[in-house]
C-alpha cells in the first residue's frame, strides 16, 4: 500500500508540477489519470470508469489568467484510489472527488507564495549576471518545492484515507450514501451546461445538434463520433479558409 500510496503521489507531482507544461495540461485530466490510477490499483476500467465521470465536472471549465477554479487533478488523486479500494459508486465518487478539488486550489495558491520568493532570487541573480545558477531558482528548485507540496497530501489520503473511507461508508445510513450518489450524478450536467455556454453561439448550435441525434440514432462509439467530428472541422475550416481568400481576392 505504501507502493501504490507513493506512485499516486508522483503521478500528482507529474500532472501538476509543470516540468512541461502541454504535458501536464493534458495529463492532469481525471479521464488520464484515471488509466494511470487504475493501473496502480489493478484494475483499468474501473479506474478509467471513475476517471470519466469526474472529468464530467470539469468539461466547461476555463482557467482564466492560469487560476485554476478547482485542482480536477487533486480531485481525481484522492477521489480514485479511494472509490476503488472503497468499491464506490462512480455517482458517490464524484461527490467525494468535489470538495478535494476546491483543497488544491489553495495548495496552488501555496505554491505560488513559494514561487514569488524564488522569482526575486532569479531577478538578483540576473542583476549580478551569474546565469549559470539562474536555472536552480526558475525551474529546479520551484519544481522540487511542488514536488513536497503535491506529493505529499496525496501520499498521506491514499495511504491512510482507504480505511477512513470504508469506516466511514460503514457508519453512513443508506439514505444519505443514496443521496450522495444522486448529488454526484447531478454534478456532470454543470459541466455539460458550461460547455454548451461556450457552443451557445448560433453558429455552432448546428454542429452540437447534429452531433447529439447522430449518435443518439445510430449508436456508434464515442471514438468513431470524435473521428466524425475532427472531420467536419476541418471540411468547415477548409471552407471558411476558401472563401476568405475568395474575398481578399
């Protein structure tokens, strides 16, 4: 368990520290993590399963100026191991998976206290022109200090919050466990909602209704339906891309 405890750390650190920053962006999806989480835990789907319902949360959301409004990451960090080992409805997950989310916002906020006392080190190291230290103090050591900061809350909840978990479901009537289920699946349309606000315009209104009753006739998978969909972006951008020049010419 200290393994396992220990890889979910890291997997935290590597989604949020930021070494490359497209990397992480992307990796810090609960959809991702919930592959690398399950693999951890031995069982994939399972992981995968929780993963995509959480990421149902945050499909909508824009970090504007780089503030995050919640750490999804450090939802998915704690939320999967302890819905697998737990053995939690994917529902019930989501709704453990939200108030952790709104924790790692202030971690971030942490973090970026640190890093202000490590921007004014690299100013002055610039200033007396010894460039070849300037990398400790704007990449290094910042990355280390995230590395405690991530590392460390998530190590701690998976090694000794499996228990705390279960004690806790045990005690739980059945009601409240039902209507922690029915508020997690509520959660996603948040999500679903925040998306259409961003397709609300009426030029994308066509595409996101031909999409819906597509598969909701024909039934083909969700990757077959991405397929479908880069598609038609691009015969539509190639479109706009002619008739734009059509009109400079």
């Amino acid at each position: 368990m200290v393994i396992q405890a220990a890889l979910v750390g890291l997997i935290y650190w590597i989604a949020m520290g930021r070494a490359q920053y497209f990397f992480s962006f992307a990796f810090r999806k609960p959809v991702v993590l919930g592959v690398f989480i399950g693999l951890v835990f031995g069982d994939v789907q399972q992981g995968l399963l929780y993963g995509a319902t959480i990421q149902l949360i945050y499909m909508g959301g824009i970090e504007a100026g780089g503030n995050i409004p919640s750490d999804q990451a450090l939802a998915a960090c704690i939320a999967i191991p302890a819905a697998l080992l737990s053995n939690l409805d994917a529902n019930a997950a989501v709704a453990l998976a939200v108030p952790f989310g709104v924790l790692g916002v202030l971690i971030n906020n942490v973090r970026r206290t640190f890093n202000s006392f490590y921007n004014t080190r690299a100013d002055k190291l610039i200033e007396e022109g010894k460039y070849d230290q300037l990398s400790l103090y704007s990449f290094l050591i910042p990355w280390l200090t995230n590395g405690v900061l991530y590392f460390t809350p998530v190590f701690i909840s998976t090694l000794f919050g499996a228990n705390v978990v279960k004690a806790f479901i045990n005690v739980i009537p059945e009601w409240l466990m039902n209507g922690l289920s029915n508020a997690g699946a509520m959660l996603p349309a948040l999500g679903f909602a925040l998306t259409l606000v961003v397709m609300g315009k009426k030029q994308y209104l066509p595409f996101f209704v031909l999409g819906f009753f597509a598969y909701s006739v024909m039934g083909f998978s969700m990757l077959t339906g991405a397929v479908f969909a880069v598609c038609i972006a691009m015969i539509s951008s190639l479109f706009k891309q002619t008739s734009d020049e059509e009109d400079y010419a």
